[in-house]
C-alpha cells in the first residue's frame, strides 16, 4: 500500500503519481512486477481498469486483476485475435477429441456385439443408444447378423464417417457464456 | 455535422473525417459494438491498436476485440478467459474418457486372442 515514507505501487510509479493509502490498484499490482500493470495499461488503459475494478467486490478483483493481464498478455502476443485466438484452437482441439472418443466408443461396441453370443433377436438391438441403434437398424442384413462379414461391414460404418464435426472457427464469435468454473488451473 | 458519421465518431460526438480509422468497422447501423468496445478498451487504445496493425488484418482485429469486450461485459470477472477455462476442462475430461475407452479397447482385443488361442487348440 502507498502513503508517505512506503514504495508506491507499480501502477502509481507508472502513471508518476502519489500512491494513496487506499490505492485501488496497490494490492494487485506490486511495486516488484512493474510489468503486469504496464501490460494491462497498454491493451485497457489505466482509467478503464480502476473503473472494471471499482465496479467489483473486493473479493473478486483479485481474480478480475489475473484475467486481464492474460488477455492483455494474449493480445500483446496476438495483436490481431487476442484470446479469441486461443479459445478457437481449444475448440478445435474439443472437436477432434470428441470424434477419436466417438471412434473408440464405437469399435468398443463393436468388439461387445462380435463376442456377444446370445444376441441374435431384433427385440436386443433396442436396448442400444439411439445412435448405435439408428447404424444397426439401417442395415437390412438382420437375420445375418451374427457372421463375421456382416459384423465387420457395420463396425466399419460406424468407426468411419459416420461421425463428421460441424465446427466453424467463426461460431466461436457467436458464443454464449455460461457461468465460469474456479479459474486456479489457469493461474498456476 | 455528417448525417453519414461512423458510429464511432457519432458516440464521441465528433466530426467523421474521410479517412477515420474507425469508419470501416463501426458502421452508424451498430451503435452498441462500438459502446460496447470503448467501454473496456477506450477509444484511444483502439485507435492505436488499428494503426498498427496492417490495413489487411484491422476487420479481423475488431471483431475479437468486439467479442472480448463483450464477454467482459457479461461477465465482468473472468471475460473471456471464462471461456479458455471451460475448454480446458472439456479437453481434460474427454482426454481421460478417451484414454479410458482406448484401455477398454485394449483389453477387450486381449481377451479375444486369448479365445481364439484357447479355441485354435
């Protein structure tokens, strides 16, 4: 904290004036990381960071302090996308994840109903997900179900193709926000 | 004044020259874009943003900007690293299930070689 005779904080040496005592900047930016306040003054101005902080409860503005540093230190990096940048590789990454866990899910299915001996009556191939259930019944091959051939051909329709991602890197704009979860992974 | 001023320059109640550089990016049909990107940024800063990046790449640059402004409007704590967070966590959990079904897999191609062995002999 500033006031007479104490080391002004980093934001106050910055800007070259008197560090008050109640500060609103001093607690989250010390005199011994000038850098994290210079960051965030470039990309939001310091005027526009008293005035996010001022709006907050004490409680969260240390939390709202690290989160625009990252999106300062993201658009100082990116001049162009910032974070968004960020977020539309995660998302492609999400997708492609969910298509090899598709493709697994579905060769393990596979593997279930080449070993399963007993199922051989349509009435079975109803208690499937909707989805596995939709695959199997299209195939009018039924009463073959149980050879080899037949149970290959469908597991290949299922592990391949069957399941296309209709992500957009241009969607991530229309995002909604949902209520974030505890951010701690993001600062360690 | 222009009746044909950038929405911009409309909220900063100036005149809209020729070549103001928010023009292209703030058209007068979109007011609240532009409200909305002053209020975290500052009309200044993005000014200087845009002049320094390449003519080319501004459209692109005011859009995310546009976006991060408003998700710190919505959410005025975390913005849009809310967001980075609820991926990485979607990441983390579809990671582990994927390397779940793939242990599965692994032991489930097990079990079938050792039948096939055990009914070969």
């Amino acid at each position: 904290m500033g006031g007479p005779g104490s080391s002004p904080c980093a934001s106050c040496k910055l800007l070259r004036r008197r560090c008050a005592k109640d500060c609103i900047f001093a607690p989250y930016f010390p005199s011994d990381d000038p850098h994290k306040f210079a960051i965030v003054h470039k990309v939001f101005g310091a005027s526009n960071v008293s005035k996010m902080l001022q709006e907050l409860p004490i409680h969260q503005r240390a939390d709202a302090v690290n989160s625009l540093v990252f999106e300062a230190n993201a658009r100082v990096r990116d001049p162009v996308y910032g974070c968004v940048g960020a977020i539309s590789y995660l998302q492609n990454q999400v997708s492609q994840l969910q298509m090899q866990l598709a493709v697994a899910q579905a060769e393990i299915l596979c593997i279930q109903l080449q070993h399963e001996p007993t199922l051989q009556s349509h009435h079975q191939l109803l208690e499937l997900d909707q989805g596995d259930k939709a695959l199997l019944l299209h195939n009018n091959n039924i009463d073959n179900f149980n050879s080899n051939n037949n149970n290959n051909n469908l597991c290949y329709a299922m592990s391949s193709g069957q399941f296309s991602s209709n992500f957009a890197p241009s969607s991530i704009m229309q995002m909604q926000m949902q209520d974030p979860p505890k951010q701690e992974s993001l600062w360690t | 004044m222009n009746p044909k001023r950038c929405a911009a320059c409309k909220y900063l109640r100036r005149r809209c020259p020729k070549d103001c550089i928010f023009s292209p990016y703030f058209p007068p049909s979109d007011p609240d874009k532009f409200a909305c990107i002053h209020r975290i940024y500052g009309a200044g800063n993005i000014s200087k943003m845009l002049q320094q990046l390449p003519v080319q790449t501004r459209a692109e640059a005011v859009k995310s900007l546009s976006f991060e402004a408003k998700c710190r409007v919505e959410d005025p704590v975390y913005g849009c690293v809310g967001i980075i967070s609820l991926l990485q966590t979607q990441i983390q959990e579809t990671q582990t299930l994927l390397a779940k079904t793939q242990a599965e897999i692994a032991v489930a191609q097990t079990k079938h070689s050792q039948t096939q062995i055990s009914e070969f002999m």
